[in-house]
C-alpha cells in the first residue's frame, strides 16, 4: 500500500502551484533527476497514526530550513501541506493505521531550472518490538567536528539532504558489530544524533538532548516529546554531551519520526538499563497526539 | 542530444543479463530508489571524443571498488562495458564529438534485493576556454581528517557515490567568493581533490598528485596523463601535499574526466600562473586518446 503525490511546479517560474496523484508503482523520474545523480535535494519523514499526520508544521518549517542551506528555492508550505494531507488522507482510507509520509523536494532536472517534488505515503513496519525491547546501539565518528556548521557551512551539517549514502553505510557497520543502530559522535568526541534519530538522555527528573548547534537535525519527535515532558513536570534541556554521560544516563533513547522512541539497550556492545515504563509512557503520547 | 541505456537485472538473482536502450526523456526512475531518496549509489563519468569512450577500463574497475566499499553488488563489467559503447556509439551516430557517458549503480528500490542501473550520455559543453585559459579555485575545508579512510570507513571517503549534495554546495561557496572551482582540503590541512577533478602539480620536471590514501578518487584521466608523461620524460609521483606545495608549483591544474586538463589561474583571490603550452598538450594527449 503505497500513495505518491507529485508537486507541480510552474516551469516559467519555478513555482509550485499545486500537486496531483500519480501512480507509485510506476516511473516518475528521469535518469537525470539530480536527486538520482547527486543527492542534491532534501526530504522529511512524518508519520501518520490513526488518521493524523503528526508534527507536519515543525516538518514544514525544517524542509525551509534545509532549502535555504541548500539554496533550494523556498518550498510553498500550503502546497505542500495539501499534498502531505492528501497522502495522509489516502493511505487512511486504504486502511493504513501507523504509517510514514516523505516529502522530497530536488534541484530538479540537471541542467534545468525547475524542481522536482514528491510526497509518498506507504504503511509502516511494526517497530512495537523497537519500542519496548529496545536497540544496540555503535558510537560511530562522523568526522567532522562539532564546529563544523559555523567553520565550513558548505559541508551541510544539519540539513537534511538526499546524500544519505554515509547514514546508510553506517547502519551497515552497526550491524557488521552486531548492533541496530548508531549514534554518531564528533571527530572532537561530542555526541551528535543518529542516522536518522535524535539522542534523548534521562539524568533523574531532566531530559537532555545534544544542542543543534553541532550540525545535527532539530528533532521534530524530540521537540514534542519535551512539550509533554515539561508538562508532566520534566525539566529539559538541550546540551553539550559526551560519551560520558550517555554512560552515566538512567536511560537513552533514540527518538524518530516513524519508529517513535526506541530504548538503548546496548551501547558499544555493553548492556545498560532500559526505562521501560518511560518508554511506553513516550511512545504513548506520541501515538496519541493529532497534529 | 542524449541516450539512455538501462541495465536489465534478473530479479530472483540480482545479477545483470544485459540491457536496453530506453527514452532518456521518459521517467526512468520509481520515487523509491534508493539513488533519489539516500543518494546510495555509485557512478562514473566517462569522455567520449572521436567516437571513442576514454579510459573505460580504469572507470570500470574504479566503479568495482565503489561498488565494494558501499556492499553493493559487484557490477558484471561485460555488461557494463558493452552498454557504455553502445550509448558511446549512439551518440557517435547523432553526430556528438565530445560527449559524457555517465553510469550509475543504485541499490535499487526501498526494500527491494535488486539494483537499478543505467548509462547515460549526453553532448559535453564546450569546455575550451576552461582548458585553455582555466579556472580561479578556492581552498575548502572537507572536514575530515586525512587519515579517516583508515579511522572510519563508513564515512565512503574515496568512494564514488551518488551522494554529492556537498559537492554541489562547495562550487555554490566557490561562486560566492568569485571563483569556478574548489580544491578540498582535510581538516588537517592536506590537499585532496575538486569536487569533481584531481589535482596536479607540476615542480619543474616533476607532476604530483596527492596520495590516494587519503580518502579521495584515483583519478583515471590523472593515471592517463602520468602515462603519458613518464613517456615524455617527466618524473611523476604521488605525494602528501599541502596548501604550501600549490603555492610553490610551476603550475597547477584539475584534472577531470570531461572537462579534462583545467590549469588553475588563481587560488583564494591570488592570481597565479597558467602554463599554457603544457596545458595544451596535456589536453590534447587526452583528447587523442583511442580508448
């Protein structure tokens, strides 16, 4: 069960003006696409659950955020909105209760001046043994380090881009380690988020994660999960972190739009304490939430 | 003026039996490929002038070690090679003098066990004036280490992958400061590579390039050149260099597979002298070559 919108774009101006279903199953991009030959877009994941598509507005406004790091032109957040609905709306109706919607937006054409977009809809995996049990985690280095956004902005730390041939090749080397999932750390030995994750802490009664400042995504999921934390009396926080303290954490989680809260259960091969009943109380909200 | 190729694989297998000449302006590409969606893929690019593609065998095997460091199937060079001289030849046959064939090997549809790939050729620009009176460069930093193809080889560092939203975004910093191009640095401060070309350095009677440990591209048209060279009397050699041996050098290029010899006439703003008469030899060695 799948669903794609395809943005339609005005090729005199570049505009977006609107969107159409089309069929997933069949071809809707030349070969010459520079998402398909460069990596050179970006894209954000929601989720869908029992009709609603969750966080849309903070998914808008970091889709803006990328294109102007890479000097994409401004996406149109209505039409974009209507599309993502749309495809919300249609994998809702073919019966979809947990679902992901990605939304794409390219450099369009090499050689051209006209983006690409799609929105696709599709059924999600059932991730409730990820949720309760947990994954092993790697630490991994990206590389870089945590100043890299400030001294070198062309290396695109914290957009979110199509070139994910690193976050993939990461997750292969987690599994050649007999692990699930990685966190990345710094070249400089600061913690910075998953492949496709952010990294949450619990010291007592505060919830930590990484500041955004290190090159890494603004986590949507985090940023909901705070607002119900503080809510429920939580203190948050964003921070600088070390391996260190993910060690001495009374639990970690790596938090996504799609798998929602996962528990670390392992770090580096070593088995540390889950939170179980944090994690199902986060899971929950986040499942419960209808925007 | 452009031709497609698509590579047929066999689904129960994943291998290549073959492949067949398609539209390259009809959609190609599901939305869930892997290459439009995570930038996981490889790829080559290789001149044809003359009715001859260059340096098939060196991109071939160059696309073989990509394809090893990203755990993607090993590509049927038979099949390659022969879909590559039929898009060099199809385009020979529409009258293109100078032309690109790029080929591309994605990991295929999310969720999906067989790869997507095709060739696609197309007229190459008129590269004159960049070959004969060059470019301005500006030094970026890469952010890496030099030594993080032995630290952390997940990063792909050397690996020629679809995931080139960085690339892009330096030529984009590179126009900014009022340049044409951009030679990597590590953050360690060696020199690396263009985004898309090697580097060259000529010391009297000696060219270097700098050592491919260090987590960057063997250049095939460089190779060509250090060939053609040795025969000529130059030393050639392969070196740890810094932003103070470009400085020092007789001259400068970047060397590309299309674009091909590009003497660098200025670094960081500094003007700096262009040898036109090797330049021009050097490009025509290229150009000449038969295969």
């Amino acid at each position: 069960m799948s669903v794609v919108a395809l943005i339609d774009f005005d090729p005199a101006t570049g505009e977006a003006t609107g969107f159409h279903l089309g069929d997933a199953e069949e071809p809707q991009l030349l070969v010459t696409d520079l998402a398909a030959t460069r990596g050179d877009g970006i894209f954000e994941t929601a989720s869908l659950a029992h009709g609603h598509v969750h966080a849309l507005e903070a998914h808008l406004a970091r889709l803006a955020q990328s294109a102007a790091m890479l000097q994409l032109p401004e996406p149109d957040p209505a039409v974009w909105r209507a599309a993502v609905e749309a495809v919300g709306e249609a994998l809702t109706a073919q019966g979809v209760d947990e679902g992901a919607v990605k939304f794409v937006l390219t450099r369009g054409v090499e050689g051209g001046s006209t983006p690409t977009g799609w929105v696709y809809g599709t059924a999600s995996p059932d991730f409730s043994r990820e949720r309760t049990e947990g994954v092993r985690i790697v630490l991994l280095d990206r590389g870089y380090r945590h100043d890299v956004p400030q001294t070198a902005p062309w290396l695109l730390a914290g957009a979110k881009t199509l070139s994910y041939a690193v976050n993939r090749a990461a997750l292969r080397e987690a599994a050649r380690r007999g692990a699930e999932d990685v966190l990345f750390t710094s070249s400089d030995g600061y913690l910075l988020e998953g492949p496709t994750s952010t990294l949450l802490l619990r010291h007592g009664r505060r919830l930590v994660t990484p500041r955004v400042d290190l090159g890494i995504l603004a986590g949507t999921t985090q940023a909901d999960l705070f607002t119900w934390a503080e809510a429920e009396g939580y203190e948050t926080g964003y921070e600088l972190l070390t391996p260190a303290d993910l060690a001495s954490a009374d639990a970690a989680w790596l938090v996504s739009s799609v798998r929602h809260v996962a528990p670390v259960r392992a770090v580096d091969g070593v088995a540390r304490a889950v939170d179980r009943e944090l994690s199902d109380r986060l899971n929950a909200a986040l499942l419960a939430r209808v925007r």
